[in-house]
C-alpha cells in the first residue's frame, strides 16, 4: 500500500497562502476560530485517516457489502467509524454550537472530505450523507423531526440518506411517482420504491433516515408538486423503535467505490410506511437542491482525493521502478534509470499533479465563498451565493471528469503493473468513475451551467466571475515571469465571455437546441480557464515565496513544484480550449437535428 496519499504542505498552502481562509476568523460566527484551531482540525482528521480508514481500503473493496434476508451487511470496520465520526463531531462540524456543532467554517469540513475521501472513498461517504440529511432537517424541518432525528445522525447511531431516484426518475427528478398520503395524525403514508440509494441500508448503525422526495396526492405535475419527507426505516415509538415498512429489496454490485452499499428500497409495501412532511408542501425540490449544491462541491472533492491518492501512488511508484535508460544513455551496460527519469512519465505525473492541485484550488475557492455567502448580507452575501451557484456545477464536473484520465494516467505510470490488483491505482480508477455519474451527470450539470447559471440575474453571476478572475490578472506584478500566463488568461476569459454571449444569443431567440447541445463541451471550457485562474493563483504565491533567501530545500523544491504545476497547465491545458471554441462558435449543428435510426 502506498504510504502517501495526499499533501498536508499543499493543503495548507491553499489554505493559508492562496486563498488566507484564516480571514473568516474575523467574522463573528468564526469568531473562536483560528489557524492552530485549523491546523489542530487537519491533524485530527489525517490521524483518523491513517489510523482507521486508510488501512481498510483495498480490504472493503475486496469484501465488499453483501445483502441476505432483506438486510445489508458492510464491512465491520464501518461501524467502528460512524461511531468516530460521531464522537468526533465530523457529522455536525458545521453547524452552531447551539445545534450541538463546532461551527467548522465550510471550507474545513470539506477538505477533511478530501482527507477521509483519499484515504478511503468508500468508507468516507457514511458521514458525508448524514450531514446532508440532518442539514435538511436543521433548515427545513420541526422542532420535533429536529429533536427526534438529528441527535442520532450527529451520534453516527443513525444513517442520513438522500432518497431521489427511482426507476424512471433519474436525471428528470420531475417524474418522481412515489406517493405521499396524509392521514390524520399528521403524518404521510409513503408508497413507492427508491432505487441507487446510497448507505440506504445497513447493519453498522441502528436506524437509517431517508430524506425522501415524493409526491401528496393530489399534486401538481412536475417538479412544482414534489415534497420533501423524512421517512426512517425504522419509526420511534414510545419504546424506542419499531419497524416502519421500509423494505431493502436489494443492493446493486458496482465497478468501484464498493465499500459502500448502494439500495433499493421499496416503502409501504404494506400500506404502514410512515412518512413526516419536512417544512412545505410542493417545495421539497427547492430543499433538496440545497442538499444537492453542498453534495455537488463534495463530489468534486472526492473525485480529486481519490486522483490525489493515486498521483502519489505513481509517483511512488516511478521513482522506484528501474526501467529503460535516457535518450543519451546508449549503452546497454549502464544501470537503468528509475521511469521518472523519462519525460513521458514526467508528463504524465504532471497532468495529474496540476489536475490534482489545480481541482483542490477551485473547490477550495467555492468553500470559502459558501462561507463567506454564511457569513455576510445584503449585496456582498449576493455576490458569494451567485458566485458558489455559478461555480457548483464546474466545480462538481470538471475534477469528477478528469479524476477518470488522471486515475488512469497513473495506471499507465505503472505499466502492467499498473492493471493488476495488488497496486492501488486500478481500484482508484474504479471508486472514482462515479462521479461524472451521481449528483446530476455531466450532461445536467452542462445544461445548469449554460441553461441557468450564466443566464440568471441577466448574467450578473457570470460578470461577477469575471470580475474576479480580472482581480487576479491585477495582482500580477510587471516583472513577474508569469505575465505571460496572465495574458494567455485574460484572452482566454475574454473568449469565454464572448462564446457565452453567442450561445445565449441562441437562447434569446428560442433555439435552445443550438445553444444546448453541446453544453458539455461549454462546461470542460469553463472548466479549463477556472482551473487556469486558480493556478495563476498558486504561481503568484509560489514566485513570491521564492524570492526569499532563506527558504529550506524542501520548501523551495515545494515552490518550485508550484510554478511547474501552473506551467504546465498553461502549455498542456489551456490549449486545448482552442479546440472546443471552434467546435462552440461553428454554426454546423449536428445532433439536434441528426435522425437516431442513422445511429446503426
Ligand atoms: C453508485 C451510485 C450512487 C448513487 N447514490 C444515490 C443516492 O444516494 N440517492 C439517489 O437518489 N440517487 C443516487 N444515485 C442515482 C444517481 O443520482 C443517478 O444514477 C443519476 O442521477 C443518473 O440517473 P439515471 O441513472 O436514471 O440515468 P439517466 O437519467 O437515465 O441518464 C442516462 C444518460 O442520459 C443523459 N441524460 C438524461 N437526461 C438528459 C437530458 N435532459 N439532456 C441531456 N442528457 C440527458 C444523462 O446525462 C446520462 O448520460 C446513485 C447512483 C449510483 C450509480
């Protein structure tokens, strides 16, 4: 197993150098924290991932969940977790210390995501869910379901889930047909089936609390007649608990990330599933999209802790394997030299490195603004929730699309190696092609991004970023080496805004169709020049570090990896914005109007 998985010194770099998240300590609601209290929470959550989830990763693939007699059974270790996560405070980080939390700025909890989800994907999704779950609750529901539910969830003792799909609503969350009906004490009675539920089901917790979207009889079509429940397996009662009509009529085998159960529920089989409304009628998509945004960000996160993983699994790897001999080596006597040595492999350990860093930046810039939007009103609070609104669906998309070519660039530093079980990077590559898939496929997020996003409030998100990204531009000093990458980056935003502009011309004229098709191909664009930012970002920081004298070779060699890191983006990346800006602008539709039969 490699040993390292991830870089602390790169984590606090972010943190503290680039984007000086130290400087929400200065509002109130962060008012006791500070960098020791940061610094004391980042040890504290490597420690549990070395000690706890780290060991158990290639294990829980291997012994994976299994279902028998309408039960799921995961790995042991699970409940020794949830009960640590509990204990811990990891489930309720965020919220108030009148809620029982820690009042974790956002952007702490999400990178201590990043270190459970790199040392263990797998196991680091309980936790992530039930925080989810009780948010909606905390926000939305009763003094009662609060008191009754939350508690638990904090405690590890009980399961959060996110109960969405069903067979014929996956994407289109608007076809949802599970029922609602209410009765007279209150409550709902719940019919239907939920299938792909994430930890909607096992044995290392004593309950599992499904926030549930479904439909009160009676409803409107579409997304307008959705309600938000919370439905648990099991129901309280004055005893304790009793079982609740939830039944788990399965768990799906999947390619990766196979520690963790994913179910399908059916409720109300017998017409006693009871289910309690979570704040009002019809507006339970509104909720969960609240859910959903902070899942996105997550997502992203776990796509790049398991790329992070497997960087340093080949990079590891490269420096030990002996293979080959340089260019100039000609003699056959000469030893070999480690792989790292070849420039392919060094371009290969790049990509991942500037992916890795690049990804972690911007979801660690979204973090903040999700703190800096908690933490503020009025015009400057609107400024940060367009921002983060914007940026979600780059955010979740552009790390879960690439962690597929970085995982698998890393199988490739490891030659056959690579493609065996008993190296990690093959079981990354596996855990991590989920992520372009949940939490709104690539397509959708396409679709948000230009369908929505950049046309909301006439654009005012969209000039906002670009407002942001010039701030950056501003920051470069005259003489600094990297005044080159600013100009690549001033054309490359000012091509964004002009091919966001030609294809929200199409929208205004009502052809969607044109503007939309290819919406993911706009998304990896927007994706590209968002990561550019970011590591103009880290180079600035990196070359201002480097002009001092006094820098240990360690922190110099880590400097000097930054401005590697942000070449390399520039010369390998930004380029290939080129090609998907011609394919943007070209007026040749194809897809829209192509006929499906010729597909043969
Ligand atoms: C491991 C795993 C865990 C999951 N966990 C949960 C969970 O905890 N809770 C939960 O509720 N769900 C969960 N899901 C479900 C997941 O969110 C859905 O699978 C996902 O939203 C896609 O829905 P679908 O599978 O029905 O695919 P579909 O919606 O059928 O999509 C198939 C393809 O069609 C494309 N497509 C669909 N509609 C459009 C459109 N309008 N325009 C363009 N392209 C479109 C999609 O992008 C995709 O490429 C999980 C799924 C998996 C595999």
């Amino acid at each position: 197993m490699p040993k390292q998985y991830l870089s602390l010194r790169n984590i606090q770099f972010l943190l503290y150098e680039v984007h000086q998240a130290t400087s929400i300590c200065q509002y109130a609601y962060y008012g006791e924290h500070n960098k020791e209290i940061f610094d004391m929470v980042l040890g504290s959550a490597k420690q549990l991932a070395d000690k706890y989830l780290h060991p158990y990763l290639t294990e829980m693939d291997r012994k994976p969940p299994y279902y028998e007699n309408g039960q799921i059974y995961v790995h042991q270790q699970i409940k020794q977790l949830m009960k640590l996560y509990g204990d811990g405070g990891w489930i309720s980080a965020t919220s108030s210390y009148e809620e029982g939390g820690q009042q974790l700025p956002i952007i702490l909890s999400n990178l201590s995501g990043f270190i459970f989800g790199a040392a263990n994907y797998s196991a680091s999704v309980f936790p992530f869910l039930s925080t989810g779950a009780s948010n909606l609750i905390r926000n939305f529901g009763s003094q009662e379901l609060k008191d009754t539910f939350i508690p638990k969830m904090y405690a590890g003792e009980w399961q959060g889930t996110m109960a969405l799909t069903e067979p014929q609503a996956g994407s289109s969350l608007s076809d949802v047909q599970t029922t609602a009906s209410p009765t007279e004490s209150g409550h709902y009675l719940i019919k239907g089936q939920k299938i792909f539920i994430s930890a909607g089901d096992h044995d290392a917790v004593e309950n599992v609390v499904h926030l549930l979207l479904a439909r009160i009889k009676g409803a409107p079509a579409g997304v307008k007649g959705i309600s938000l429940f919370v439905v648990p397996k099991k129901r309280v009662v004055k005893e304790g608990v009793a079982p609740n009509d939830v039944i788990t009529a399965g768990m799906y085998h999947k390619m990766g990330y196979k520690g963790a159960p994913i179910a399908h529920l059916i409720f109300g089989e017998h017409e006693d599933c009871h289910g309690y409304l979570v704040g009002e009628p019809h507006k339970g998509l509104n909720y969960m999209f609240q859910m959903m945004n902070e899942a996105r960000l997550a997502v992203g996160m776990s796509a790049v802790s398991i790329a992070s993983a497997a960087y340093y699994a080949s990079l590891e790897y490269a420096k030990e394997r002996p293979q080959g001999r340089t260019f100039h080596a000609k003699n056959p006597l000469e030893p070999q030299v480690a792989i790292i040595e070849h420039p392919d492999i060094r371009r290969m350990l790049l990509f991942q490195k500037a992916i890795v860093e690049g990804s972690l930046s911007l979801l660690m810039q979204c973090s903040l603004y999700a703190d800096l939007e908690k933490v503020n009103t009025g015009e400057t609070k609107e400024r940060y929730a367009l921002l983060l609104d914007l940026l979600t669906p780059v955010a979740k998309s552009y790390p879960s699309e690439m962690a597929i070519q970085t995982t698998s660039v890393a199988i490739q530093c490891l030659g056959g190696y690579g493609y065996l079980e008993d190296f990690t990077p093959e079981q990354f590559f596996r855990d991590t092609r989920i992520h372009p898939i949940h939490e709104g496929t690539t397509g959708i997020q396409g679709l948000d991004l230009l369908g929505r996003k950049v046309i909301m409030h006439e654009g005012r998100a969209m000039s906002i970023f670009l407002e942001e990204i010039r701030l950056t531009l501003l920051s470069v000093p005259s003489l600094s080496t990297l005044r080159v990458r600013k100009h690549e980056l001033a054309e490359a935003s000012q091509h964004l805004q002009a091919i966001t502009m030609h294809l929200v011309d199409f929208i205004k004229e009502g052809n969607v169709e044109k503007a939309l098709a290819d919406a993911t191909l706009y998304l990896e664009y927007f994706g590209i020049i968002a990561i550019a930012w970011q590591w103009l970002k880290q180079g600035l920081v990196a070359e201002k570090a480097l002009e001092s004298s006094n820098l240990s070779e360690e922190d110099y060699n880590f400097y000097q990896g930054k401005m590697l890191g942000a070449q390399y983006f520039f010369e390998y990346e930004i380029p290939k914005i080129r090609g998907l800006h011609e394919r943007l602008e070209s007026s040749y539709t194809l897809t829209p109007t192509m006929k499906s039969a010729y597909l043969v």
